[in-house]
C-alpha cells in the first residue's frame, strides 16, 4: 500500500511537473533551483527545517501508532524539564562562581589598603590579570566558538544557517568557564549573552544524546534526529538561558519569541514557557538554599535583581518630556555602540588576530590591565564627600565599610563620615553598582561630575573589550551605561522642579530601558524583563515610551547590534521583512545566474561521485522520462542522502532500469539520514568507492522529496523571500508556468477528522472544483 502511494505521488508529480531542457543550462523553460546563499561553501551552510517525505519518511511514519506520538510528545516535555534544569544549573555555577571570585577579590584588596594604596592596586590588578588570562586562553586554544555573546551565531541557527562548532560541548564548556574569568575579572561586560548561547548548547546537546567525541553520550535521548526538532530545543534553551540570567521567566520567552526564532507555533510556546518556569524554580531554590551562608559571598543579591518597589510611587505629565529626552539619547548612543563596536571589531578581525592566538590573550590582557587601572586609580582622583543625615528605617549605612556591598563606599578618604561617590560605583562589581544607580531614597548620592566621568570611560571600556577573544554580554554594561545617564537626567529634573516626589533611580532604570532599547533594538521582551528585574509594575508604561522613542531613533541609524555583529561575522540572516528593491523583482530575476544540475531517476555511481566531487551544491532536481520522451521533474533529492547511499553500498544495483517500488524493500531508516549537530557530517572525501562500484548504478526514486516547494518564474520576490523565510526552507524551485491544473484547495479541504470524513463544520459554499 505505501509503495503504491509513493508510485501514484510519482506519477501524479509528473503531471503537475514543469519540463525541464536536456541541458544544463537554465532557460525559460527550464526549473531553476532557489536556496539560501552561501548554502555549501564549506564555511556557513543551511540547515533542512522542511521535512523531506521520501519513501523511508513514509514507511516509517506507517509503522507509528498512537502510542508512539504519544511517547514522542511525552519525550519533548521531559527534555523541556531537562533543559531546564540543566541551564538552571548553570547559571547557578556561573553566578557562585563570579560572585564568589570578586568577593574573595574586593575582600582582599580592601584589606590590604587599609596598610597600602600601592599593595592593594597591584594585588587587585594581578587578580584581574590572571581571570581575565585564563578566560582568553580556555578560549583561544580550547573552544574559539565560545567568544564572544553567542546570540548572533543562535539567531542564525534558529533563523536556518547551520554555523560549525556553535552547539558542540567544548563550546559549552568554554562558555561557562570563560565567562567566569572574563566576568570575574572586571571587565566591561556581562554573562547574560553567555547564558543564552550555554542554555542552547545544552539543549543541543540533549538532543542528540550527548558528545561522541568525549564519550559522553547514550542512545537513549538521541530520539530527535532532524533539525526541525533540534530547533525546538535550542528555543528552549535560548529562553532558558534568559530566564536564568534576570529571574524573569516571562522575559525569557518573549525573547526568543521577538528576537532569535524565526518560526513560532503554539505548541512551542508551551513548552519554552514550561522551560523557562522550570529555570525559576531552580534558581529560587538554589537562592533559598544559600541565604544560610554556606555559599561564601553569594548571597540573595547574587542574581541580577534590582528591587525598586520601594521607589517612586507615581509620575506626573511634566516628566514626560524628560523621559521622551532619556529615551532620545537612548537611541543615539545605542546607535553610536553599534557602530563603534562594528569599526573595533572589523579592525580586529581584518589586521589583530589574524597574528594568531597568543596576540589575542595580549590583547584581553592589556584591556584587562588598562580597567583595573581605571577603575582603581580614578576613584583616588575623586574628592570625597561627607555623609549625608541618616534617614530612619531606610536601611541605608554611611559610609559601608571596607568589603561590604551597597552605597556610600569608604575609599581613600580621610575620614570615616566620608563616602567616595566615584568608588561606589567604579570599584564594584557590576551588579552592585547598578543597585546602587537605581536605588531610591539615596537623592544626591552621585555628583554630576563623577556620573559623567564615569559614563565617559565606562562606555569606551564597553566599546573596547566588545569583540576580545572572551565571552562577552552586553547586556549588563548596557545597563550600566543607561543608568548613569539616566541617573544623571534625573538629577536636573529632581532640582528643576523641586515640589515633585520625584527619585533619582526612576530615571536611571529609564536610561537603561533606552539605551538597551537603542542598541539591541528589542522592545516587548526587553520591556517585560525590566519590569521582571525591578519589581515595579507602576513604571510599565514609562518604560514602554522610552523603548519605542530609543527604538525609533536607533533605527534612523543603523541595525540592531546582533544583526551588525551577524553582518560582520558573515552570518547570512534572513530578516522579518524582505528588502524594499524584491517588490520590483520577480522569482526569476533572483536566480538566473544559477546553473542546475539534475540527476537522473538511475545514474551511475561513478556519476554521482563526479558530481558531488565537483561542485559543492546541496540539493539536486532529479529527471524522469515518460513512455513518451518527454522529460520531467520528480523531485529533489539533497547531496547528504547521496553520501549515505554511497558509503552504505546497499541500494546499488546492476540493472539501469528504474525498479517497482512495490518490490523494493528500504534498507534505511530516515534517522541515517540525519547529520550530527553542528558537524558538517560525510565527505565524498571520506567514502572508498571500488572500482565495481563506480560501475554499479542507483534508482534514486525512493529517496527524493517528492513533493518540494515550488513557485511560478513570475512571482514576486517579495513573496518568494516570506514563502522561504516563513516556512524555514533550504530550497525552493523556480518553474514555467503550469500547462494544467489538477484542483483548488480550500479550507473547507483542509478541514478533516481522523476518520478521513469531512468535518462538521460546513462553509457556505465551496470552491473546490475539480478540473478536467
């Protein structure tokens, strides 16, 4: 029965199939192959999102039962839960870690000032030194995917672009061992991104059952084997990895809805928000479990959480117009980032590490050196200022001595009723320092000169170390940055109108909803997690007005940083909307410098060998011949399942006769078809072919996709650009068009029961028509 379904698919695709010319060059006439750029030049290739319904696909959808799509749905909720759990761990290690390093860090350098400047400066440089050393180096010699934040390289994947060595366990290893050193170490960046790209290592890894090169692996798991169910547990993982960064589990999933995924379903959407609900329970419990101390310095205040419930209650009409400035200078020195991380980074991979490895542990090296100078010695520049008077019940010390986090730091002052303004925020981990900027009941803690100052050479560190051989987020330092402005505006408002129950932390979280708002160009998401991360539903709306002004003055400029960063790593993305210039251009136009190879139904094996040695092309439109001669289109087989044909010997034969499929049993399941994650799978280098064998021929019937995508010649490229986007494809055939049409489908076609009847619900009037 199935043989003969595949037959009658065969012959009914060539009825609707368009003619093809005897040669090979592409005509008018002709069916020409549309895919995605740079698919098969060895560096980036695509990834099959479409499921290739051959003839293996279908037996082996045949033999499963309800049982068996009940225990194939029950195994994707059990991986969600893993996931979960395991990106929850994580960031619980990363966290301990950070926090543990730079409390041992801070704790020790505090001590040694109170007996030398000098002593303490070069005890805290070299410990930053030798954290920010080891980052590079995990990097630089065991696992160069792990530089950098990662989301690019994810959104590219998800987006269809399979990029080698983004998913593999060395790269997680990398990711978590190297953010603790680059984070640990002081440097203008965050572990957010990190945590992104480590929850979808982990997720990847799941998937496929573990590492075979390090022998961590087990059958068991290794259930999902094409790239449309891997691309489901990387979205989890993604917004795993958000949920754990900020505690924002809502957060998590609106990201990777708006910003990584390119192709979205409802039945995805509860799984990732179980994910990323399963990660909340696991960093609340971990939190839980450490307030009694036994984590050393982390503590409730190790995650990134800044409570600002206690802050200012309301608003009035009169701040709008400052907030709308905030969200302004959001949007120009987001745009002002990207650009200058673009420069910095194009200069560094065009000239500085092309020079090899070790100039790029330098280079982390030197930065590293240049911010513990900057954050040391600026603060002793700084005068201090006297304590203001304690307010009753604020829960607020001034000064903080020597060691402990929060405002009002004591630090090269000569006496104990002085805090230094400047140190309170620059010789601080990064966490605290933003606690500080959006603390409220602290009016005039920070003057203007030491936020200015600070914003001045903490935006240039940022634009610095963006792009070193480390992972790097920019999450955090771009919350730092928009906090001070923010804090700084906030302070010509308070003594502008000074009957206002107006506080200074109000206007630093707007600053850093804006900046982030103007840089990585997110709003409903990054929106969502603010709030999450502040606690203060009250400031939803101010913070939706000063997303939309940044984002709007942003996109004046420039692209969001992750789509800059994926331009200039040559990730080929394919954006939510095609170019303005496709709705001039038509299907044809867009390929006619493509040249198609198509294979017979029976080619020699010494054929195919040539072929796939020759060129690097990915799929190929296989011919028939009819009774009658003419030629025509039975569909696409890919050059991963001509590999496997080729090393599996099985299915070649002697005859070059096409064989009855009736009589032909499959020897492959639709598993060996599938190519590890991130592995750039079989070589026609690595298949030893005999010289019997190149002799031998293949009916490659059984193996094509009978049924692939196709467009007329004349479509426009606008619709051919969100046909191909929306539905995740590698390729696309462009064809004459049509001399016949078989039927209409309608919805009312679409609407049927398990028994095959028709539904119950009944249209006015059907368009169905059949022709004859």
């Amino acid at each position: 029965m199935l043989s003969n379904h595949l037959q009658n698919g065969i012959e009914s695709d060539n009825l609707i199939w368009s003619r093809v010319p005897e040669s090979d060059d592409p005509s008018t006439d002709g069916v020409t192959l549309l895919n995605s750029r740079r698919d098969g030049d060895g560096g980036v290739n695509s990834l099959d999102y479409e499921v290739i319904e051959n003839y293996a696909y279908r037996e082996e959808q045949a033999h499963r039962g309800k049982l068996y799509v009940g225990y194939y749905v029950a195994v994707k909720w059990f991986f969600s839960l893993l996931i979960g759990i395991g990106t929850g761990l994580a960031a619980v290690f990363i966290n301990l870690s950070v926090e543990n390093f730079a409390g041992w860090k801070f704790a020790l350098t505090f001590a040694i000032i109170q007996k030398s400047y000098f002593a303490g400066f070069i005890v805290y440089l070299l410990i930053n030194l030798v954290l920010v050393f080891s980052s590079a180096y995990i990097i630089t010699q065991f696992a160069p995917a792990a530089a950098g934040s990662g989301i690019p390289e994810i959104k590219g994947y998800l987006n269809g672009i399979d990029i080698p060595g983004t998913l593999l366990f060395r790269t997680l290893i990398g990711k978590i061992f190297g953010s603790i050193g680059s984070v640990g170490g002081g440097l203008a960046l965050g572990k957010e991104g990190p945590l992104v790209h480590t929850g979808a290592c982990i997720a990847s890894l799941l998937g496929q059952g573990g590492s075979t090169k390090y022998h961590l692996n087990s059958r068991w798991p290794q259930l999902f084997k094409s790239d449309r169910d891997r691309r489901d547990l990387v979205t989890c993982g993604c917004a795993a990895g958000v949920a754990a960064a900020f505690r924002a589990p809502v957060g998590g999933v609106l990201f990777a809805l708006e910003e990584v995924t390119s192709w979205w379903r409802s039945q995805l959407m509860w799984r990732v928000f179980f994910t990323s609900a399963i990660v909340a329970v696991v960093v609340r419990t971990a939190m839980g479990w450490c307030k009694s101390g036994i984590c050393g310095h982390f503590g409730g205040g190790g995650f990134i959480i800044w409570d600002v419930s206690d802050g200012q209650d309301d608003y009035y009409f009169k701040e709008l117009l400052p907030m709308a400035v905030i969200g302004v200078i959001g949007g120009l020195l987001g745009a002002l980032f990207n650009q200058l991380t673009l420069y910095m980074t194009s200069w560094r991979r065009n000239s500085l590490h092309k020079k090899g490895n070790r100039v790029k542990i330098i280079e982390a090296c030197i930065i590293s050196c240049i911010t513990s100078v900057i954050s040391f010695g600026l603060p002793l520049l700084r005068k201090c200022s006297p304590c203001p008077e304690s307010v009753p019940d604020s829960g607020i010390e001034c000064p903080r001595p020597p060691g402990m986090y929060g405002n009002y730091v004591n630090f090269y002052c000569k006496t104990d009723n002085e805090y230094n303004d400047l140190a309170t925020i620059f010789f601080n981990t990064q966490d605290d320092a933003i606690r500080n900027l959006f603390s409220a009941k602290t009016m005039r803690e920070f003057s203007a000169q030491s936020l200015l100052t600070f914003l001045a050479m903490f935006y240039t560190l940022a634009v610095v170390t963006f792009g070193t051989a480390v992972p790097a987020g920019q999450f955090v330092p771009g919350i730092m940055i928009g906090s001070t402005y923010g804090r700084l505006v906030g302070m010509f408002v308070v003594r502008f109108y000074k009957k206002l129950n107006i506080e200074e932390g109000t206007y630093a979280l707007l600053g850093a909803a804006s900046f982030l708002g103007g840089s990585m160009r997110m709003t409903v998401s990054l929106c969502v997690i603010m709030v999450e991360i502040t606690n203060n539903l009250k400031l939803l709306p101010l913070i939706m007005l000063v997303l939309l002004i940044s984002k709007a003055v942003g996109d004046a400029f420039n692209e969001g940083l992750y789509e800059v960063q994926a331009r200039l790593k040559g990730i080929p993305l394919l954006e939510s909307r095609p170019k303005y210039h496709m709705r001039q251009m038509i299907a044809k136009e867009a390929c006619q410098s493509q040249k198609v190879i198509s294979l017979p139904r029976v080619i020699r094996v010494a054929d195919v060998a040539s072929i796939l040695g020759s060129n690097k092309h990915n799929g190929f439109p296989v011919i028939d011949h009819t009774r009658s001669g003419e030629t025509l289109v039975i569909g696409l087989v890919l050059r991963s399942h001509l590999l496997v044909l080729l090393q599996s010997k099985v299915d070649f034969q002697h005859s070059p006769l096409p064989c009855d499929p009736s009589a032909r049993h499959i020897r492959h399941s639709f598993s060996e078809f599938a190519k590890p994650v991130s592995s750039k799978g079989l070589c026609i280098e690595d298949i030893h072919l005999t010289s019997d064998d190149l002799e031998m021929y293949i009916d490659l019937a059984p193996f094509l996709n009978p049924s692939p995508y196709v467009v007329p010649e004349d479509m426009s490229l606008t619709k051919v650009y969100n046909l191909f986007r929306q539905l995740g494809l590698r390729h696309l055939f462009v064809v004459p068009r049509p001399s016949r049409v078989i039927g209409l489908i309608t919805r009312k076609d679409l609407l049927i029961e398990e028994n095959g009847e028709s539904s119950a619900v009944e249209l006015q009037q059907s368009t169905s028509r059949s022709v004859q």
